[in-house]
C-alpha cells in the first residue's frame, strides 16, 4: 500500500470510528429503498433524461463517497490507475474492505483517453453546485443510504464542502486529500504573472468541449456564500 492511500485510508477509518451525532443515521429520506448489497456498477437514471456510472462495493455503515479531483472519473480511485506491477493497495478496494464505498463518474471526467465518463454528457463548464445537485439526485435515485462519509481530492474538496453545507443532516464526516480550497484562484494571481495566469486560462477555454470544464470563479464564490451562512 503506498503512502498517500495509507493516509486516506487512516483518515477514513479514523472519521469512521468517530461517535456519529444523534440522529445522523437516519438522516436518508425514508422514502428511499436500502440499495442492492454486495458489488453493485451501472448506470442509475437520476431524472431529467439523464444517467450516471456509480460503482459501490463492500458493506457497513457510513457509506464513504469518493469524489474525485478535476478531470478524474472513478476508477482514479482504484486499482485500474495504479500501475501495472504495482503492490499498493488502491482507496476503492482498501474502504470496501472495512465499510460500504461508492464512486461515481461526473460528466466528461476520464481516466485516459480510452476511458472516458460512463456517464451521459452535459454542457460545460459546470459548477460545483451542479455537481452538487448530480451527487444528490445519484445517491437519492440509487438509494443509497446515509449517512456519508464525503472524501474528496483536489477540486472535489470543494464539491464536498458545498455538498455539506447544503445537505448537513446526511454527512457525518469529511476527508480531505490535497483539497482545493475557496481561495485557490486568488492565491494562484498573486503567485503568476498576470501573463502566466492569462496562459492558463487560454489552456482551460481550448479544452475539447466534451471534457469536464469548471467555472472556479463561480464555484468558489458558490463556497464562500455557503460558508458565510
């Protein structure tokens, strides 16, 4: 197992093994159905004409929620992304081994150029509250019951974070790798020159279109209103 899983796998456990808060454990609508036990992977019709990858293993209570960073779909959390020869055990693999782990694919998220998203393709960029609402209407549509353990890394920290905020009754506890965070766009200006952040922006607007795109001005400013309420 390398370092970085061990930490996210420490940190997991040890938000797992935290005494949940009164009430947290029904936190689920009632309406929602206990989902499918055991190895579940497809695509779950979440409304609107629109279907999502999910991908759950393993049992136990919470149910941990990998979200991945910018660009990454589900399998960056497994053993798919390591490599070939590699002894590390993956995070998706080494959760599922103690408690109830999903990952899900975000719209025009890849792990390489031959494993695109899974799930159905929508306009970019997005935001951090659309992948809210996606996150929320996943989870509701494929039963999956509460509460969360929310771990995220790099820009999905911020999806997170905002998930939280908005649905605080479902989480019971965040795990944070490499996360982004609210100020990132402000503390990246004043570490360039304004010719270096041109440049990555210019990179950012030549993205294929059927890539994931976020607006970060607009995510992040999404974050801080949550934080300030």
């Amino acid at each position: 197992m390398g370092p970085t899983a061990r930490r996210v796998l420490a940190a997991v456990l040890a938000v797992l093994l935290a005494p949940v808060p009164a009430g947290a454990a029904d936190a689920t609508p009632a309406a929602s159905p206990v989902s499918a036990p055991g190895d579940v992977a497809g695509l779950v019709d979440i409304g609107g004409g629109r279907r999502m990858y999910l991908e759950c293993r393993g049992e136990g209570s919470p149910t941990v929620i990998l979200e991945s960073g910018h660009g990454n779909d589900a399998d960056i959390w497994d053993a798919v992304a390591l490599g070939p020869d590699s002894d590390e055990t993956a995070v998706f693999p080494g959760v599922a081994s103690f408690t109830r782990v999903c990952a899900y694919d975000r719209p025009g998220t890849l792990l390489d150029a031959d494993r695109r998203s899974r799930s159905d393709p929508v306009p970019q960029p997005r935001t951090a509250a659309d992948a809210v609402d996606d996150l929320h209407a996943l989870l509701t549509a494929a039963a999956i019951p509460g509460p969360y353990v929310l771990t995220a890394h790099s820009f999905g920290g911020i999806i997170v974070r905002l998930y939280t905020a908005t649905y605080p009754d479902e989480v019971v506890g965040l795990v944070l790798v490499d996360a982004s965070h609210e100020d990132y766009n402000t503390a990246m200006k004043e570490a360039l020159t304004p010719e270096q952040w041109a440049a990555t922006e210019r990179l950012s607007a030549q993205a294929p279109p059927d890539l994931e795109r976020m607006d970060t001005d607009a995510s992040f400013a999404q974050l801080r209103t949550a934080a300030a309420a």
